[in-house]
C-alpha cells in the first residue's frame, strides 16, 4: 500500500480526541519571491477552498474542517467536527497561498488576480514565462529546501496535433511525452533512444447513461446495452492491449478494491432476451427495436478533441446496431461538453473519471451528489447512500473494506455506468535522462531529482 507524508511538515500529532491535528512546519522553507513560508500562509490559504467564486475541485475534501488556525510562525492546527480516516488527507489536498501577495483581496479578485499568470510557489521549480498557446517555462529554484533541482529548466510545450507531437519526440525535439496514445508504442519501444515506462493508470472509461432518462429507469435495459458491447474487444482494438475492462467504481490501484462484483459478459442473444422482456422487440421487421410505436434510439455525446472517446462511440454503435438499438454520436467542443454532462443535459455520453488517493464515492454515487456534484447520471440507491454515508467514517480498515466492497457490488449491479476499461499509463523519454520514478499517483513525483550527466546534456 502506498503512503505519503507532507513535505512542508517536520511532523504532526492529533489531539486525544482525534479532532484537532496539529502540524509542526519546516522552518527552513521560502516562497520563491524569498518571502519566508509560514503558519499564517496555511491559515490564509484553507478557508478560500470552501468559497463557491473560487470553485476549487477540493471543496468537498474540506467538508469536516471546521477551523484552521496558526498558532505559531510554524504550527498549524486544523480542527475537525468528526473522526473519520482522511483527515490526515484532507489537511493536505488544500495547497498553501501567499499571504504576502494576496492578503486583503476577495475571493472573487483571487479567483481572477494576475498572481495565476505569474504564480509563485515553494517548489524544486519556479515560474519563468508563459506564452499562450505556446508554452510554460519553469526554471530551477536555487534555494529549495531539499536542495537546488538537477535541472536548469523544464519548458511544457502545448503542441495540439499528436501526430506532430511523436514527430518531435522522434527527432528529438522534446525529451518526454505523457500519457502516450497506445498506438504509437511499438513504434517508438523500437527507438533506441527512448524509452517507453508503463504505470497502472488512475483514469477509467465508461458509458454513463441518464437513469432519469425513460429509456435507460429500467437496470434490465442498462444490463443489456452493456451486454451487447464487447468490451474486450474495445481494449485490444482501441488500446493495444494497453489496459483492462473494468465492472465497478474503483480501479485495483486503491486498497479498497474487489473484484468481487456483478460481472456483465458480451452475450448479444441475451441482450436481445433482455430487451424482449422489457417489452423492446423489433416487431416490424425493419432491423431496430421499438415499443409503443416508438423505436430504441438515443443520443450519445462525448467531447471533440478526444479521440480515444470519439472512437468508442463509433464501435459502441456498431455493436448496439446489431442487436436493433440505434445510437447518434454528437461529439461537443469540451467545455461545452463538461457543462452539459454536469447539468445532465445528455441522454448517454462517453466520459471518464481519475481517481484520486482518497477512496470517497460519495461525490460520483450518492444520491445527494446529484444536484450538487458529479452524480450526472441521476443515480439514486438508498442501500448505497447508507452504504456510504457508514463506509467513509468507518476507522477499522477492515471494516471499511467490507463496507466499500459492499458498495460496488450493489453498484455494478444496478449498472448506472457500462464501465469499460482503464488504461496504462504510457511514458516516453529520452535515455539520456536517469533517476526517473514514475509511479501511478503522479508522474512528477520526483522530476526534482531527474538527472542528465554531463557528457549527455545538449545545452
């Protein structure tokens, strides 16, 4: 199991209730503008987490922290109104701001301040530049606490076209590339001067259709759109092989993992004996299923600039075709897309999810998420609410295990999603770097201490 300790902290200790838990900082810690790093930044920074104008994606991580104060230059303590297992965690997620810089504005003149086009931070990296479109320029910050970074500089170039982007890889001109699209690996695990690292993902894939939707209230009609799509099919075709099909709401990188779960296999003759039962039949002989006067037929958006999901569509419609269910791709500019997805403005769509450290269902599952967070597909489930609501206070891991296992049973069970797959991460990079860690939470993770020896270095 993997773990984790905050890097700004020399150590910490909870009260003996278990509600306060108080962080002993690094006294040796400066922002890159060399103003000294504090209590008091923590303080300022934790309660802009919970404003709506700042919209944090953490919001719901700070949930049961009632209180940050500095009680010092370097302590710090956060109380809490329960006990659960991630308070450890959820003091973390939120990162430290300024003081200095942002003191005295509203949240709202945070929220749109220059400070995010020239930021500064307490990192191995400080901002250099930014040019739009472009690219993003990070140059190494002499005095990190850890110690100055092996490298001078890192430059994140935005280049749209992935065709272009391996070209460049290929040649040379950049020296790594992220999540690499599968079809290009055998290609470049052939180039003598990459090299090409493979990590379980945290990013899954499913179908996630409307359950306010009439066509998809019915669970048989969810179970037999996902028997009639061959998902093993989709990873070898469309992956290479380069991930795993999945059939519940946690991937088997966190500890809460089981694969104990309804298992829903490609069978398109009991698609069609499902649908039959429900009342969907073809009884005109035309090739498509109808009820009522009314064909089966629907809608599915996924974003534009998203091949991978692009491509899905196109083979889920295919295979639904062929048991008589008509889909219509639409394919939307992706903020869009989001926007609509999040208000429910969809009758099926093609989306993904990336899980974090913190094994929590209740943003994506509970039926309270629906209004107010990302339970877009109108999910409702009182056994999986009150599944839950007991699973993310449970402090006996076991427990908590047995409660979480519990929940993605009845979960794929009631098959709100077609869960697809998951990918591996592919990365490439140059040889000429060494001391590259790589690991599944993130892939920056030790890019502080990533190296080039001297005699391999171009500049």
């Amino acid at each position: 199991m993997a773990t984790y300790s905050p890097w700004l902290a020399e150590s910490w200790k909870f009260s003996k209730d278990h509600k306060s838990l108080t962080f002993l900082l690094r006294n040796d810690v400066t922002w890159h503008d060399g103003v000294r790093f504090s209590a008091y930044d923590v303080e300022f920074a934790a309660p802009l987490y919970k404003e709506p104008s700042i919209a944090s994606s953490v919001v719901r991580w700070q949930d049961h922290i009632t209180n940050v104060v500095a009680l010092d230059s370097f302590r710090v303590r956060f109380d809490f109104d329960a006990v659960y297992p991630y308070q450890f965690t959820d003091a973390n997620v939120a990162k430290p701001l300024p003081r200095h810089i942002l003191e005295g504005l509203t949240p709202e003149e945070i929220r749109d301040s220059p400070f995010h086009r020239s930021p500064i931070g307490t990192g191995p990296f400080q901002f250099d530049s930014w040019t739009a479109q472009q690219s993003i320029v990070l140059t190494a910050y002499e005095e990190y606490f850890e110690g100055r970074p092996h490298l001078d500089r890192v430059v994140f170039k935005i280049v749209p076209d992935r065709v272009n982007l391996l070209t460049q890889l290929r040649t040379g001109e950049i020296d790594f590339y992220p999540k690499l699209p599968p079809h290009a690996l055998q290609e470049l695990e052939e180039n003598d001067a990459l090299e090409v690292i493979e990590v379980p993902s945290r990013v899954y894939y499913y179908l996630g259709w409307q359950n306010d939707f009439p066509l998809f209230a019915d669970r048989k009609v969810r179970r037999a759109l996902t028997m009639a799509i061959d998902r093993e099919t989709i990873v070898s075709t469309l992956l290479y092989g380069k991930g795993g099909v999945i059939h519940g709401p946690i991937l088997p990188f966190l500890w809460a993992y089981t694969s104990d779960v309804p298992t829903i296999p490609y069978n398109q003759d009991e698609a069609k004996r499902l649908f039959a039962e429900t009342g969907w039949v073809d009884s005109d002989g035309d090739g498509w299923l109808d009820k009522d006067g009314e064909k089966f037929e629907f809608t599915m958006k996924t974003n534009e600039n998203n091949d991978l999901r692009k491509d899905v569509v196109v083979i889920v419609q295919e295979m639904l075709a062929k048991v008589g269910v008509k889909l219509h791709p639409e394919t939307v500019e992706w903020t869009v897309f989001a926007e609509q997805v999040r208000g429910r403005q969809f009758e099926a769509s093609c989306y993904g999810w990336s899980q974090g450290v913190k094994v929590d269902l209740t943003s994506i599952w509970h039926s309270r998420s629906i209004e107010s967070s990302y339970n877009m597909v109108s999910y409702r489930n009182d056994d999986v609410d009150r599944l839950i609501d007991q699973a993310v206070l449970e402090l006996d891991r076991g427990k908590a295990k047995r409660l979480w296992a519990e929940t993605q049973r009845v979960i794929a069970g009631d098959v709100p999603y077609t869960f697809l797959f998951y990918l591996d991460d592919l990365y490439a990079i140059d040889k000429r770097f060494e001391n590259v860690n790589i690991i599944t939470y993130a892939w920056h993770y030790n890019l502080h201490q990533w190296y080039v020896p001297p005699g391999k270095r171009k500049y």
